[in-house]
C-alpha cells in the first residue's frame, strides 16, 4: 500500500505573532511541523505497519524548511518529497491543491492520501477536501478510527466526526483522508529516526518537474493586522434582581458574540 | 569552529522536551509533595531510548553523541532535576563507566541491558563517613578465590532501591602505598546476598527522585566483574565523575533556564507601582543575570561534550561546566523566588522547587570546594592528565551506530 | 450594481445548523443593500419544509434537492448539485456555515467553480464591488481582510460572528427543483452508520468554561441534613454549588473548571484545576463563579477572550480582570442565568 501524508511547516505555537511593515513575522521562534500532521503520520505510520506498506511524506514549501518533512522522516515515513518553487509564494488554497494533486499524480500509485485536519497558521482545513475534488478521489474529512482497509479490493472503512456525532462510512480507495487529534497519541521520532532523517536526501520538485505551469491564486490578503490592545475595562452587569442581571448578562454576552 | 547545534541535535532537544512537558511536567508537583518518582517514568525513559542514548548501538545504545546526552539532560532537569538524577547515574556513572574501562564481556554482559533500559545502574562511592575525602573510603573488598568478598556503607546513593546492578568502589588493598592507589571498582548485582538498601527520606530537595543507602555484609562478586584491574578503583571513579558531572552541568543549565522562564512570565504578568514588574529595572537585574548565566553555562557544558566527542581529555573543562552551572543554578532559582515575591515561598508556583532542588548540585558529583580546588589545580599548572590505561572513546558515528 | 447571494442551508437530517440562518441573513442584507436577491440551498432527503423556514429568514428563492442520495452527508454529491446550483443561478457570493460540512462543501465547490473560499469570516464589508472579509488566523494571534478575484466570492462564516434574522412566518418565495441525475450505485462512499458522541468536553479544547470557586460552598439559604460535621455540610453545600456550574456548563457546551482553593478543599476533582498548578487555558468565555481571582488563578485563564466574573464581594481582585463583572451571589445569578441562555440558544 502506498501513502502520502502531507505536511506543512509552521512557526511554533508558543510564537508571538506580529506585523511587521505589513508583513506577518514570528520572531526568531523555530519551525516546526504543524502539530496537526504529527496525527496523519502518525496513522500512515499504523496502516503502513499492519498492511504492509510505504510512508512518503510530501511538503509543499521552501526548500530550506526542512524542519517539517524531518519531523515525518524522523518518525519513520520511508521517504519524502518536497516541492518548491519561486513562483508558489503566495499561493492560495485552490493554486496549492493543485500542486499538491500534480505531486501525488507524479508519485503514482497512490493509495491514501493523509492530510492534518488543519495547519494552525491559515486554518483553513481546505487542501484535503480540494486535493481530493481535483483527483476525484472520495473525500474522508476528520477521520477518527481507520476500521478496516483492504488495498487488494480498494475499500476503506473509517469513522468521522461532525457536530452531531461520528459518521461511519465505508469508501473506495484511492481516498483523501484528513486525521483528526482523536485519532490518537503520535509517537516521538526515535533516536535512530532522527539519525536516519538527518542524513536522508529526498528529491525536490520544481513546478516544472511537475509538468504544470504556476496556478493561478483568487485569493489574496491585502491586510493583515494585529488585534487591538484592549485595555480590560470591566463593565460591571447591574440589575435589581437576579434574574435581571442574568439577563442583562446574556444581552451583553450576545453582544460580544462569544457563545 | 561551529557553535551551531546539527540538525539532529535540534531533533533530539525536541523529542526529549515533548516527552517530559507531555509526560511528567504535568504530575511533577504531585510527585514531588509525595516524596517519589510516578512510576511509568523509568520504563518511560527505557522505552524511548533515552537510558542508553550516548551508548553505541552494538551495546544496546541509541548511538548519539555526547552533545545530546548533554542536551538531553538540560530538557530533563528544566522540568526536574530527579529526570536528570536518573541519566547522571544510570547514563553517566554506570554506562559511561563500563563503555570505558569495561573488558567486551563486561559490556555484553551488563552494558547491553543497561543501555537497553531492561537493567538499572546507579554509582555507589560516597559513605557515610567520606565524601569529598574519596581517597579515604572505608568499605572494603577481599579477594577470596574467585571472588571479592564486600563489606561496608555506602550512602546518599541515587537509585538504590531502584537499581539492578551498582558501580562500587571499595578497597581492596588496605596497606597501599598512598590511600588512594588501594581502591578497586565493581559492577555489583544489587541482588546478591548480603546486600541491603533502603531510601532515604527526609530530603531538602529532588523530593521526586529516590536517594537511599546500600549495605554490604558479605556480598560474595565474582573477579570478572571488576572494572578496570585491581588498584584502578580510584581511575575509574574520577571517569565516572567525569561523565556523571558533565550530566550534572547540563541539567543545571535547564534549571536556570526554568526559573528564567519561570520568572519573565510572572514578571510580565505581577504589576507593582502601576506597572508590570518587568518594566522594574531591579527586577530586570535580576532576569538579566539569569539570562547570562544560562548562555554562559550553556556554552561550558556544549564545549565539554565536543571534546568528549573529539576523545579529548575534558576533566578540566567538565569540572569548570559544573562548577559554574551548578552555583548559577542556585542563585537563579533563589533570584527566581525572590522575583515571585510571597508567591515564590509557596509551592503554588515551581520555583521554590527550583531552589530546593539546585542546592543538591553543589554538594554532589564533587562539591563546589572539590572543583574550586581542580581549577586551581589546573591554573597554577600543578596538575597535569597523565594518559590514562583506557581512556573515555570518542563518538564515532559510524561504529556507534 | 445588484448582486444575487446563494446561502447554503446546512443540516444533519433535516435539522439545520443555526449558524445557516445567519448565513441566510447576511445575504439578504447584501442582496438588500445591492436591490438583488438571496437564494437558499437545500439538499437532502425529506428536507422539503426546510424551504419554508428559508423564506421565513428572508431568501427570495430556494434551490432544493430532495433525493435519497443525499440523506447521509457524503461531500462529492452535494457538491455535484451545489456547482450545477451556482451554475443556474450564477450568484456573485455564496455563504456556507463553517460547520464540518459547510467547510468541505464550499472548498470543493470553489475547485469545481474555478474560484476560491474565503474561511471562517467574522467580518464582511461588501461596501466596494467586491467583498473584503476579515477572518483570524494563526489561532486569533492575527487578523486578516482577504479578497477574492473571481467570480462567485465564496465564504464560510464563523458561528455567531453575524446574527440570526427574525423570522418571518408571512413570508414565502418559489422553489426551484434541482436535477439529480445521481445513480446510488455510482457512489463512491457509503455511509454505514451514525454514532453518538460521548458528552464530556476537555478543559484544554473547551471554547467556553464555567469554573466554581470557594464561592461554590457558601450559601446561607441552603439547609443541610442535620447528621453533618462541619466539613460534610461544606462539601455537601459546594456540590449544589457545582451542580449549579455544571447546569450552566451543559447549556453552553462547555467544560467545568474549579480554582485550587475549590479542589484542595475537596469538593471537586484535579482533573478540573484552572491555574498556575493547573490547566492554563483560553477559551472565548469563561465564567468565573465564586472565584476571588488570586494571580496563581489568573495565570491560568487570563488569555481567555471574554471574563465573566460573579462574586459577593465587590473588592474581589478578579473584577479588575473580568470583562463583565457582577456583584452577587452565584447561587442566586446562575439558575436565571442558565435557563435565559437555554432559552436563547435553543430558540
């Protein structure tokens, strides 16, 4: 069986995020790997050892942020890719999607596809839903529990979440997959994994490699900013009884938009 | 000359930095109002490797150099120094030993389960009676047949009723020309007859690691097992301190570190005089310092574990590294308190753990005053490292891994 | 320029995801300020009133798909009948919920639209032609206005940042049927089952947290049994004390946290210690009842969004922390608390 996790660097996040000459900048905190993909290597890495299989890491990013895709190679995926190119800086969603497809198309023969739910610098929790659209691939979002995969028949069978509870669903393969923190406890990368990932060497693939030409980006973010220091004024809630300072409360609290 | 940390050194203060803030930070308050260590953390450790990590793998190490064992331990004492206790016996005093004066069947016998973490090591030198005065140790050995029969105290032993196997000095010629040329080591099963241990209690700091005595009557070990050849016990127990010591100034950088960090996020928070605390230019004093003392203990105890990379003779350098992190460690964890104020007097925040922990450093593994004096040594050029009959190997990745 | 809005009704079996409505009511703004119109859209099965209350919320038209197809949520064929939808209707902007489906529908209709999705909006100003929308990002560090060329603007609110319309039960508009040219058998998931979740909400994921205090053991109206000491009454007083936390925590979904001098004192477990010896946490709201707010307390929840505080006594040094403070007795503010809550959440 063959699988691709993919993973995203990030800044730590214990960083203090600020802008900077309208630039968003996070100091001289490290990059790590999103703390979400640890969740998908960590199930590639399952279904690999109890199928039989293989783990490549794939990284769409700057070739010298290596941090991310060493994290994977470190916790055992048998191989990476990292693609880069000049011409991806601000790429949004859609325009990644698309490299990340042409990637997975150029590896071959994939089986599942793995994403983090989401990357905790955009949020967006997209790529895994778009990546499968542009592969026509079945779409697995939020998966908890693998319960069963047979590769040899192309059937999955996982169970997902949504609001009102788990949805058990059973799917063809090949699949885009996103894991979710109920998945389970990633493990830490071993001694010998963080030897291994420190010498391993992994192609990087330009656009070019990848036969495509650069995607075109509709979003943009023209302004980015930090949120206003808010000077704590406490707003003492009066009321002549209970029940109306509990109302007024609730008034002010749907106001403020926090429930 | 690189001073910046590989790639996979950056790895491996990752790893061992999750494991404790995921896996022991959380209890560690607990742990230490109780008096012991949570019971998953050993096999914890052994499982994740880092009971044999600057072990070569053929020895059931984790073949990584002694820059990580350094690194290592630095994360592990930032969140308690009882994780560090663990490595600077087990690792240092025990592994480290037999890596280097240890004949091949001692290592394939003892050192492989140790590194593996199926076997616990810890040292057993100081007694009762004699500490600093190492020369002058009273537990003796007589050779009898095959065997040396042990008798004796020893005291203020990390790990003892934890252990499995013990690193023991004892001596072993009484009428030696100078005291400390009658002293052999040995690996001691902690299971044979004849020995007893005990913890104790009672103690000012490490509360949440074991500290405890062995007993010898009659302890019956065999003539294979002991390290180094008969007359080398005291060799062997200033390489142990040489490996051991270098666990110790690494880990106390990670205790500076914490009450650094313990002290800029109260800072930043505790408002005084209309202002954060941290606006306060006494308060800033007192960080600042801490801050320096941590880059400067960092650099020490790096450099030491390069030269042990290198199989440089390091003693000077290991002695210097622990000397100055240890005594940084203290005044960072005293400052620490003093910056939290009434808060600091309570074990509401950690660092009057802190503080009860770092006194413990300037006492063991060589005290203050024993280091005072080998610098002076050094400086007034009267003492001079002869070669010694095995010297601590260099890391070598390719045969280590 | 009149700009037509398509809004996304999510549901799970016929029982829509309320933050849909407020969807639905910042189209109708939209169509209103530009004199264009709104649309709903509503796949599922059995799902057909659901129009009704699409008109009661304001939508002119209803695009609807009622098929046994798309009973259980699987992405590709509701996104097959979104993208025909758009594509008759040609609207400039469509809004989805960010509820799990809502994200996924509208990231895979914007690969099928030739377009792009701007995610979990907490501010749109479609003043200019084009929509600018603000949305937080790095987990809320920073905010971001984002903008998209083409054409539909897609965009996924975030729950509760636009508020719900008042229905009107007068209103009604016509329903458009969409084609759904589906074959069960062509489908490439099936969903074999649905499960109930267990209900317990983690302190350190929780987005609203109610904690009890000292506060929680002191209620002069209450009488205890008479076979107590002293320390009995204290514990038994404490757990009503909590019984009330905990009301209000089910109504809001949230977690139940307790300050140290509440756990020491025994009357609730570790597990639930917010502070410097405890969890540190930062929800959007928490509600401190009974709390003094010593700083070991504060080191734990101060980067919390929103601080209610709710204490007897007025100097207490949480007030100085809380965004909203009130002066009273826990036991007496939370009942009317909990159910005005209740009351509005559910309605």
């Amino acid at each position: 069986m063959k699988i691709v996790v993919c993973v995203k660097q990030v800044p730590d996040t214990a960083a203090t995020m600020v802008v900077e000459n309208g630039n968003i900048s996070w100091g001289d905190a490290p990059l790590i790997i999103n703390p979400w993909d640890e969740f998908a290597v960590e199930a590639a890495l399952n279904l690999a050892a109890d199928h039989g299989g293989e783990v490549t890491a794939l990284c769409l990013g700057k070739e010298e942020e290596t941090e991310a895709i060493k994290h994977a190679l470190a916790m055992g995926a048998d191989a990476a890719v990292m693609v880069s190119d000049p011409a991806l800086e601000g790429s949004d969603n859609v325009a990644a999607s698309k490299v990340i497809s042409a990637a997975i198309t150029k590896i071959g023969e994939v089986d599942l596809v793995l994403f983090g739910q989401q990357s905790v610098d955009t949020d967006t929790g997209l790529l895994p839903v778009q990546v499968a659209r542009l592969l026509n691939w079945p779409s697995l979002t939020l998966v908890s529990k693998f319960e069963g995969i047979t590769p040899a028949e192309g059937r999955l069978q996982v169970v997902r979440s949504m609001e009102e509870g788990n949805q058990v669903v059973e799917s063809r393969m090949p699949a885009v997959v996103s894991v979710t923190k109920d998945y389970g406890e990633p493990r830490y990368p071993s001694f010998m994994g963080i030897r291994k990932a420190s010498k391993a060497e992994y192609p990087v693939w330009s656009l070019a490699d990848l036969g495509i030409d650069p995607p075109s980006s509709t979003i943009a973010w023209p302004e980015v900013s930090e949120p206003a220091e808010k000077e704590i004024v406490t707003e003492v809630i009066d009321g002549d009884t209970p029940e109306e300072k509990a109302k007024n409360l609730i008034d002010k609290l749907i106001a403020e938009k926090v429930l | 000359m690189e001073f910046g940390l590989s790639e996979e050194h950056l790895m491996v203060q990752r790893m061992v930095r999750d494991f404790a803030a995921k896996e022991v930070a959380p209890t560690i308050q607990e742990q230490d109002r109780l008096g012991c260590m949570a019971p998953h953390v050993i096999p914890r450790m052994a499982e994740l490797g880092i009971l044999g990590i600057t072990i070569p793998v053929k020895y059931g190490g984790q073949g990584m150099d002694y820059i990580s064992l350094g690194l290592a331990c630095e994360e592990l004492e930032a969140v308690d120094t009882s994780l560090r206790v663990v490595i600077s016996v087990h690792n240092g005093l025990t592994c480290l030993t037999l890596l280097q004066w240890g004949t091949e069947e001692q290592k394939k016998e003892f050192l492989i389960p140790l590194a593996k973490g199926e076997k616990i090591g810890c040292g057993a030198f100081t007694e009762p009676g004699a500490g600093s005065d190492f020369a002058h140790i009273q537990a003796t050995g007589k050779k009898d047949g095959n065997s040396y029969i042990l008798n004796g105290e020893k005291m203020w032993i990390s790990l003892a009723s934890a252990a499995d196997y013990a690193v023991v000095t004892v001596r072993t010629t009484p009428d030696a020309n100078q005291a400390y040329q009658g002293l052999s080591t040995f690996l001691v099963d902690l299971d044979t007859p004849g020995v007893t241990r005990d913890d104790l209690h009672g103690k000012l700091g490490i509360r949440a690691g074991s500290t405890g005595w062995i007993s010898f009557q009659d302890v019956q070990v065999p003539a294979e097992n002991m390290i180094g050849q008969e007359g080398e016990g005291f060799k062997v127990t200033m390489s142990a301190f040489d490996s051991g010591r270098y666990t110790v100034a690494a880990g106390a950088t990670g205790l500076i570190r914490a009450a650094l960090n313990s002290s800029t996020n109260y800072a930043d928070q505790r408002r005084a005089f209309g202002e954060k605390i941290s606006d306060l230019q006494l308060i800033q004093a007192k960080i600042a310092r801490m801050a320096l003392d941590y880059q400067a203990s960092r650099l020490l105890y790096l450099k030491a574990g390069w030269m042990k990379n290198q199989g440089i003779r390091n003693t000077r350098e290991t002695s210097a590294a622990k000397w100055y992190a240890t005594e940084a460690s203290f005044q960072a964890a005293s400052e620490a308190v003093q910056i939290h104020g009434a808060y600091g007097f309570s074990d509401e925040y950690p660092v009057e753990r802190y503080l009860r922990n770092a006194k413990g450093a300037l006492i063991y593994e060589g005290s203050s005053e024993i280091q005072a004096l080998i610098q002076a040594d050094y400086a007034l050029d009267r003492r001079h490292d002869k070669k010694l009959r095995k010297e601590s190997p260099p890391y070598d990745q390719e045969s280590w891994t | 320029m009149t700009k037509k809005i398509l809004a996304y009704i999510d549901h799970f079996h016929g029982k829509v995801q309320s933050a849909s409505w407020e969807g639905m009511g910042l189209a109708v703004r939209i169509a209103a300020d530009s004199g264009g119109e709104a649309a709903a859209l509503i796949l599922g099965e059995g799902i057909k009133d659901l129009a009704d209350q699409a008109f009661h919320y304001g939508a002119d038209q209803v695009y609807l798909a009622d098929h046994a197809v798309l009973k259980d949520f699987r992405p590709e064929p509701l996104t097959d009948l979104i993208t025909a939808a758009a594509e008759e209707y040609q609207p400039d902007v469509m809004i989805f919920p960010t509820t799990t489906r809502g994200r996924t529908l509208a990231g895979m209709a914007a690969v099928d639209l030739d377009t792009g999705v701007m995610v979990d909006v907490i501010n749109l100003d479609w003043g200019g032609g084009k929509l600018s929308a603000t949305r937080p990002i790095y987990g809320g560090k920073l905010f971001a206005k984002l903008t998209c060329s083409s054409s539909p603007e897609i965009v996924t609110l975030r729950t509760r940042a636009f508020d719900k319309p008042e229905p009107d039960p007068e209103r009604s508009g016509t329903v458009t049927n969409l084609d759904v040219k589906l074959d069960p058998a062509d489908q490439t998931t099936k969903v074999l089952d649905h499960q109930e979740k267990a209900s317990a909400v983690s302190l350190s994921d929780a987005s609203v947290i109610v904690t009890g205090g000292r506060g929680t053991a002191v209620n002069p109206a209450l009488t205890p049994p008479d076979d107590l000491d002293e320390e009995a009454v204290e514990k038994w007083k404490a757990e009503k004390g909590f019984a009330l936390v905990q009301n209000l925590a089910d109504v809001l979904g949230a977690a139940v946290g307790a300050s140290r001098a509440a756990v020491d004192a025994g009357y609730i477990e570790y597990d639930h210690q917010v502070g410097q010896t405890g969890k540190v946490v930062s929800p959007d709201l928490y509600i401190a009842c009974g709390i003094s707010g010593a700083i070991q307390h504060l080191a734990g929840m101060r980067s919390s969004k929103v601080i209610v505080a709710i204490n007897k006594d007025p100097d207490a040094p949480i007030f100085n922390f809380a965004r909203f403070g009130m002066v009273g007795d826990m036991h007496e503010i939370l009942p009317p608390l909990t159910d005005g809550l209740k009351a509005y959440l559910e309605g």
